[in-house]
C-alpha cells in the first residue's frame, strides 16, 4: 500500500471540517486529528471521507439479556452495575461484562476487561461460598395475599411466586435490597431488612 502513495497516520479523528484555514484546504473536507506518535494535532485536507461500519449490539442481546438478568440500554448494549464503581458487574451477581457487549470497543480493551471479569468470576468459584449482604428485601408469608405487583418491578428478576403457598418469595442470593418491592407492595409484605416502616418512623421519631 505504502508503495503505491498511501499514506497511514496513526490517530484519532476528532471531527471533520469544510471550513478551510488556508489555500490549500479549499473544497476539501478536513480531518482534524491528533498524530499519536507525533503527539500533536495534525489538519489533513481530503477529497473523501469513508467511515467505518458502526458497531451494533447483537440481535440475540435481548434473548441473552433475558436469561442472565443483564439490563440493556437504548442503545442495545449490556449496562454494567456502575461505571465507575463496577464497571465489569451486572445486576445479577455473578455475571460480568467485558467487550464489545458493553459497547464499542477495541482490543486492549477488551483483553483487560476480560481478564478482569475473569478474575472476578474465578473469585467467586474460589471461595466455595457465596456473601450475602444483610440489607436485602424479604416477604412476610402470613401477609402476602399473593397479587404479584412486585414480581413485574424486581429489576434483579429476584422474586418469584410458590404455586404451592400462593405467595412471593425473594430469592436472597440474587436480590439486591433495592426496596423496589417494599414500596409497592399493597399489603405491606414485602419489607427490606433493617430498614422496615417501623424501624424508619422509629428513626424520624428519634430525630425530632
């Protein structure tokens, strides 16, 4: 390529101009860019800009979303847990993200988001047994009158109904203590640990 006058400058585009700076830039597009290797930013005048294929999330990202309990966003991409604090946890423990899942992205990325993922989840498979946080949400079973409203809002997919009992049981490895549940609930069944309505008024009765 290089024998036949292509030119390659290793970068990154930041945008592209029509608004010439001198002579030479005229009824030209500019590509505005920064010369890594040089360490400065470059103007380079071209007749044409080709743009590459945008990256897309996969087709079956909703399927696969759905059974890992992973959330997606507008964009189709998996959303991790925080992005700063987790970036590579999802909202179902045990799941983590890592490439082009999460978004575009290029390979030394990629290989240091995998070997993170792949250390947390060894972490886990190491330890033999699972920590649950004591701030999680629990239906009370004499309560419940089995309607199901909290089912639907559980953004950790952590509630499920017991055919048996007619009632919904949280499923503590999974659930999150976000209290989603605990503040629909119109029979007030579902409560979070530690922070039920009693224990909350007692607290604002202490402050005043």
């Amino acid at each position: 390529c290089q024998e036949e006058g292509t030119i390659f400058i290793r970068g990154k585009v930041a945008q592209i101009s029509d608004k010439p700076k001198d002579s030479s830039e005229e009824g030209k597009l500019i590509a505005i860019a920064e010369d890594t290797l040089l360490g400065e930013g470059v103007r380079v005048p071209v007749d044409m800009v080709i743009l590459c294929t945008a990256v897309e999330a996969r087709e079956d990202a909703v399927d696969v979303g759905r059974v890992f309990g992973v959330n997606q966003g507008a964009d189709g991409f998996f959303l991790e847990e925080h992005p700063k604090l987790g970036p590579l946890n999802t909202a179902t423990e045990g799941v983590f993200l890592c490439g082009c899942c999460q978004k575009p992205m290029d390979i030394p990325d990629t290989v240091s988001q995998a070997s993170g993922a792949a250390v947390k989840a060894l972490s886990l498979a190491t330890k033999g047994r699972v920590d649950i946080a004591p701030t999680i949400s629990y239906i009370d079973p004499d309560v419940c009158v089995g309607c199901k409203t909290c089912i639907p809002l559980c953004p950790y997919t952590a509630i499920e109904f017991d055919d048996r009992r007619q009632i919904s049981v949280v499923n503590e490895a999974i659930c999150k203590g976000c209290g989603s549940c605990s503040g629909v609930c119109p029979s007030g069944a579902a409560q979070s640990k530690h922070f039920t309505k009693k224990q909350i008024f007692a607290e604002i009765g202490g402050i005043f």
